[in-house]
DNA sequence: TATATTTTGAATAAAAATATACAATACTAC
DNA sequence: GTAGTATTGTATATTTTTATTCAAAATATA
C-alpha cells in the first residue's frame, strides 16, 4: 500500500518501513540479509535503501562481512539521526538523560526527587530537565524520537500508568503518559526499572538467550522474565515480583508488606541489614551490606551466602515453572559476588529436575549504574522501529522535515 | 513476490498465503477485516480470496455481521479441506484421531499400549492406525494436512524428542518426527500432554485471554503456561513442570522422583490415595479418590481440600512470577469441584499481594475426555497456517491437485 | 415503501514491484 | 597476478498491485 508521501524527494521513503525496522532492531545489516528477512526484489531493496540513506536514517558502516567473494557491507543506523528522553525515578534522585539510537548516552543530568511531591509536580520537573537536554542534543542528533521513564514500583506498561500501592503516594493509577504528551508529542513508554533492567542485560549481554530470568538483589528483591527474547509482563504488569513470595518456616521474619516470611524479608538488603545491626554492625540498606562484605566480615558474608540460599529457593521454583536457559544476578548484593552466587545454585542445583538445569547458567550481571536507563531506552527503540510502528516515525519525520521550523516533537520547547 | 506457481487454473492462488493464514487462525474472519489486516488494496483481496474460495479451502458461511448497513459475510475456512491425524499416548492405551480444520473429531480408534515395547514398534502401531484413518478420511476430508503426537511426558517442541528420562523407557531423545516422517510426508508435531490441554482450554473457552495457568491434578501433577496467547516452553520445553517443586515441612513425605516433599508427593492421585489407603479405604489412583469424594466420604473430602490448599501454595508462586489473569484447574482431580478449587483459592488470595489478584479468576476446566487431543489438532492447524507457513501448504496442495493420483503425503499408504 | 448505510463486484488507468540480464566491484585463494 | 566468488548497481520489459470510479446488493431505519 503506497503511503502518504511527505517528502518529495524521497519517493520511495514513504514505503521504506519494513528495511528501517528490519535495520534498526538488528534483524538484517545487510543487504543480502535484508532481501531475505524481508522477501522483496533486489531493486526494490536497493531503491528503499538508498532512500534510507539519503534521508541519513541509514549509513554504511565502515564494517564488512567475509563472504566467500565481495564482503558484503554492513548496514546500520545512524546513531546520530535521532535521540531519546529518558529518566529513571530513584529514591531520592532522577537521572535524566538524552540517549542516542546507538544506545549511548548524550548528556544526561540529576535532579533531586521528593516522592511526596507527587506526581504532576515531579513530571513537570522531569520535563523542564529534558528540554534542557533536548535543546543541546538537538544540535547534533536530529529530532526528538521518543520518552521513556524508568519507575522503581509496578507499572502497567500497556496503559502507562502506576498501579497497586507503593512508596510513591499519589502516583497510583496517575496517566503519566497523558501528562507528558502534553509537553512531547512523540511515543512515550513507562516501566518498572526492575524489567529495564532485564531488558538492558539480556539485549546487551545475551541478545541470542531467549528464555532469561534476571533477579534484582537489592535492598528489595525483584526480578524480570524474559520468555521467547521479549519481556515477559503478565496480566497486571505484576510478573516478576518475587520479593514477597512466603516460605513457612518457625520465627518467620515479618516484611515490610506486613506478611510472614517473603523472600525480601529474608534475603533483601534490608533484611541483612537488620540482622547485622543486631549483631552490632552499622548497616541499613544493600550498600552497607556490601561494605561490609568486602571488608570480609565473617558475620556479612555468612548472612550473605545464607540470603543467597534464599533466593535460590524462589529461583528454583522459577527454574521449575519457567524452565530458563540463564539466570542473570544483578542489583546491589551482587556485588557479594560467588558468596551470593554460590547459594542460590546449591538450591537450584539440589531442587531442580536435571532436565532443567543441565543446560542452566547462573551468571552475575555486569555492575553497571545506568543499566535502567539503557534498558528504557532500549524499550523505546525496539517498539519505535517495530514492524507495525516504523510508517509513523517515518511520517513525523517527513514532516519534520517538510517545515523544519516547527518540529512536531517540540510542544514545550 | 510471485511464487511459483503450482495451478494454471488459480494464479492467485499462490500469493493468497497471507489472507489464508489470517481466517484459518482467526485473525480476520470477513473481507473487511481481512482489508485491514493485510494492508492490501480490497481489488487484491478479492482476487485472492476469489481463488482461495475457488480452490475449496475458504468458504463463505451462513452467518453474516450486521454492519448498520449491508451485513458483512463471514468468511471461514473449509473444515473439510483436508484433515490431520493426531495421537494421545496415555497409560496402556494410545487414543488416535482424524480431525477436521474445525478442528472436530472424524473418526477415532483406540490401540492398546505397551510401554515397554520401544518408540519403534509403537510408532509403527500409531502409523498403521493412522492409515486406516486417513483412507477413511481422505474421501471426505481433502488430504492430510499435519500429525500430531501427545506424550505424557516432558518435550523438546523444537526438535520432537522425549526428553529427560520417565515412564517411557527407550523414548528418550528418539527422533519421533523422523520416524513419522518416513510413512507421512507432512509438518508432524510432538508436544506434551499437559501443553494441550492448556491450549486446547484456551483456544476453546479462553481465546482473548493472554496470561493463563493451566493445572492438571491427576494422578500427577503438571501445568501449562499461556503466555502473551501462546504456550511457553521454556528452553528445554520443561516449563510448567510444577510438580516436584518441594517445600520444606516436618514429615515431608517422599515422591516417587526420589526427593521429600513435592507437591507431587503431597497433592497428587497417587498420594491422595496413599493416605486413603493408610486409612484403610481401596484408592490407588486419582479416579479411585475421585469415586470416594462422589460418596462424600468426609476423609476424602478432607484430603482433597488439602491437596488444594498445597497446589494452592504453588499456584500463588505461580501468581507472584508470572501475574496471569486466569487459572483453569484440570485432571481428574478437577471432578472434585469445589473442594479442590476451595483450597487452592484461600492460599492464592492469602499469600500474593492484591495487584496480581484483584482480577484474578480461577475456574475448573471442563471435563472433556479428549482434551489432549484436541490440543494436537489446535497445535498442527496454527502452525500450518501460521504466516511463515501456509505457503508451503499452498504449494503442497498445489502439487496434490496437479496429479492426483500420488498424493504428496501418502508415502505408506 | 423509500432512504441511508455499508458491503461487495467489476473495469479502468496509473503506479509499484518483479524477473532478468549484463556489468562493475572488492575481496579470497592459489 | 590471476582466477574464483559473492556482492552490488543499473536498465529493460513484464507482472502485480493499486487507486478510482460506478454500480449492485443486502440490511436497518424512518
């Protein structure tokens, strides 16, 4: 079906879709992967593609394939052709950033965070630290692509909102996409920061893994499900939430949900945390652990391993129900390293079936601070040049394009 | 991209592959959703499902949607344009099928099964019955469109292999497609049992659900998971293997796999009936506890509702990991109605937090004898239809009408 | 019964995509 | 260096698909 054509000098952009998506999520970077994925004529490629590069969506790399003849040139996107807005919301601080389609960050920027604000009040803080951003990173990476927020509760990403009760009061059930429509018209995605993060390992460290799970050992304990190389988010946006699943035991420490016995209550941060202060160390959250773990208190790496053996409980019950290929180990408390690792595969190894663990890894994330905010700006990508959606972000462009004066990103700026 | 062409007489016929696939799977079942589906110009649609209709695969069916104006036609695929052969290997007998594309039964048969015959003489009984189905179904059923085995055992979906060792001694990693594909020259499917169940009570009862759990409570206990509308394997196909999944207590009683405590061991037939036994009634399986809860005997009812709240326990980890919107609870256990599902419901409403249940539904599945069965025959039609498949069918049926008198799936027959 | 409304069919010219062929290119292996 | 090989570009006629228009069909509503 021939589109509505925007730009005139691009004939052929207009259908072009289907060769940018194809680019842009990895699935062919060449042209002769790109006849196959996407089964049309050579000459319809090469015309669809040229007219990819001329706009400057699309570049050759400087990269070539051994062929067996000619190396065939790699094709990928121009990082630089676009950016995106991203934040992700702490306990105390925001962290901003513009994020090229590479993804890498631009420029970025914190600002403090006071969850009783409420939530029209942080957006609106949120959106006045974008535009700062976006005017600079306009300069040098075209037009606004798309906004993604990184939420620490859950989020029912479909609707983009908040939901259940969490530390964020008045935030619960709040559209923030509509909020920030009103200030970027571009797509905007909301996610818990838990699932970014299993997100950003899986595309940047196991992009081949397709059934993953990535546990966040933090002062909480949450984790993210990665079925079939796509997150995994259930009816309510709830999956993964494996902090608060109960195990009986006699003197089943109470959690801070007001249940007996969740995993969080045992193994989180926090719950070390309070087991050491009452052996008499300083220590109130996951990072205080640590320190204390690398400073090879006996007592720390003991509550250590003994968390990890609790998280091996749930992970195996995971492991059964789910049967992964990987379980990745991120967040804070890994930086205990082997002392955690080492306790959640006695459990797995001793509870699961072998069926499902002989082909099994258990790997320790790579310690990154941002990881959240890439993931979110992986989220944003993967949907924005997606088979169904790339037509509208080649339609915003052509217009941008058309009258470049009035930028149909720019509402606010 | 015009495909070669197998029918002179039909030449669209071979790029009508697309609008195929979308009224066999259900995804468009009238020419204008079928125009909003595929994109394409409605003159093109009409061609191809012009040549479709003509080649007796889709049909137009009585019924018609009111539209406000002239009620659109309801387009359907032929149910009797051809059929599959499936298989539901069970204790001592294997139940096999003809089915139509409803997909509905045509005509069944019943063999006895030995397990420790071996995968190749029993393949050969299934394919022997299989051909005298076939002869009877290929005079009013088109040609043989797929086969479909059920194994009550764990399987690699991939690769169609039993895996992992189980009740069928010298199953394990043989090639059941290959074997099969020597007597039937057709897509040839092996999933586990409990999978089709869980598809065939979707697709049948549940078809807009995404996220449901499915429990099978027999003798022993298994699940099958829907995730995102289609069945979750996991990486070895394992997924759902909820059965010996332990949990810690005084007593724990020892599973037949060799570990304490499953809830296998706790609430499955066979230990139900252990306990009625020990109490001195006659139960050795899942049907015989069922006959003593139909007479209402407080100590089955009692051991039933405890079994229950057991798979309870599990189901409200299955709630915390993967947040579905629906259980269906299966087997034959299941007749046990509300004594059953009553303890399943007190532990997942009791233990996971409200978000994952305020939308929660957990319901029995409907008795249906078959149930495996019909899960093969949803499996084998939306693979073959599915989009990057039905060209092949397409080209097969080709080939069949060109010479009919060697039809391209009859090799044994 | 007439009117509005939507589906469906058919015919035309125009546009897009294709197959095919030939040529140029850039590497590997000998 | 030269042959071999696979990639890439370009031009042709051909086929497929589309947009557009006009008309007929089947229902609900007034």
């Amino acid at each position: 079906m021939a589109r509505t054509n925007g730009t005139a000098e691009h004939p052929a952009l207009a259908n072009s879709g289907e060769i940018l998506s194809l680019i842009a999520t990895g699935a062919a970077t060449s042209r002769s992967a790109l006849l196959d994925a996407s089964g049309l004529s050579r000459v319809t490629v090469t015309q669809r593609l040229n007219a990819l590069i001329d706009s400057g969506l699309i570049r050759e790399t400087a990269r070539t394939m051994p062929s067996g003849g000619r190396p065939t040139r790699v094709l990928g996107i121009n990082e630089r052709a676009g950016f995106f807005l991203v934040a992700n919301i702490g306990e105390a601080y925001i962290h901003l950033a513009a994020m090229d389609l590479e993804p890498a960050i631009v420029s970025q920027s914190t600002i403090p965070f006071n969850a009783s604000d409420g939530p029209a009040a942080s957006l609106e803080q949120i959106a006045d630290g974008f535009d700062v951003l976006a005017a600079k990173a306009r300069t040098s990476h075209g037009s606004l692509f798309g906004v993604s927020l990184s939420m620490p509760t859950p989020v029912d990403f479909k609707r983009g909102r908040v939901v259940g009760p969490s530390v964020l009061h008045g935030w619960d059930e709040f559209d923030i996409i509509g909020w920030l429509r009103r200030r970027f018209d571009v797509p905007i995605y909301v996610e818990n920061d838990v699932n970014l993060m299993a997100i950003h390992e899986h595309r940047q460290n196991f992009p081949h893994v397709d059934d993953m799970f990535f546990i966040k050992a933090g002062t909480g304990i949450g984790s993210g499900i990665i079925a079939g190389g796509r997150i995994f988010r259930g009816a309510q946006g709830a999956a993964g939430d494996i902090g608060h699943i109960q195990f009986n035991s006699e003197n089943a420490p109470l959690c801070r949900c007001g249940k007996l016995g969740c995993v969080e209550a045992r193994a989180g941060g926090w719950a070390i945390a309070r087991d050491l202060s009452s052996k008499g160390f300083q220590a109130e959250n996951a990072r205080d652990v640590i320190s204390l773990v690398e400073m090879q208190k006996p007592e720390a790496l003991m509550l250590l391993r003994s968390a990890g053996r609790v998280i091996g409980e749930v992970a195996s019950d995971v492991v059964s129900i789910l049967n992964p290929s990987l379980i990745v180990v991120g967040g804070t408390l890994a930086k205990g390293g082997e002392f955690l690792l080492s306790g959640i595969r006695e459990l797995v190894y001793q509870r699961c079936l072998p069926l499902a663990t002989r082909e099994l890894q258990i790997v320790l994330a790579n310690p990154q601070k941002d990881s959240a905010l890439f993931g979110a700006a992986y989220l944003a990508l993967e949907d924005i040049f997606s088979l169904g959606k790339v037509e509208e972000l080649i339609d915003r462009l052509s217009i941008d394009r058309a009258n470049p004066l009035s930028q149909s990103s720019m509402i606010s700026g």
